[in-house]
C-alpha cells in the first residue's frame, strides 16, 4: 500500500503528464466534489454525458426502452453461443 507522499507523487506524475484539458477538468471538478461535498454528481458530468442521459430518460417515457430482464436474456445467450 502506498504512502501519502507516494500517491501524491504519483497523481502529480500523472497530472503533469497529461494535456488532455478534459481529463484536467475532470480532475479537477472531482477534487472540488471531495472537498466541499456539497457537489452534486450531475454537475460533474459534461454537456455531452448530460444530453446523453436526458436522451436515454426521454426514451425510457416514451417506452422506447428495453426491459433488463430482456437484456440479461440477449447477453446469456450470446454468452452460451461463444
């Protein structure tokens, strides 16, 4: 098990290595989450993630949804074929 030093280091490695800006965000807004802890998840998400879901929720109240018993079902059965 590491150390606080050691996963300090090792995030900053990280963080110093990367110039993905969304990846920087990401990080950044989940720090802010721990910290102040009044953070709601949904805040944390991206434009993209949210209209995503927004999507799949719009799609679910118009019955448009596949029921998870029937998923399980597809995906046993492709799981016994292979």
């Amino acid at each position: 098990m590491m150390n606080t030093t050691q996963i300090k280091t090792n995030l900053y490695k990280l963080i110093d290595e990367t110039d993905d800006v969304s990846v920087l965000d990401k990080i950044q807004a989940y720090f802010n989450m721990l910290l102040s802890k009044d953070v709601d998840w949904w805040d944390m998400l991206s434009d993209s993630e949210r209209k995503n879901i927004e999507k799949g929720l719009k799609q679910l109240h118009e019955g448009k949804g596949i029921p998870h018993e029937q998923v399980r079902q597809e995906i046993n059965k492709f799981l016994s074929l292979n």
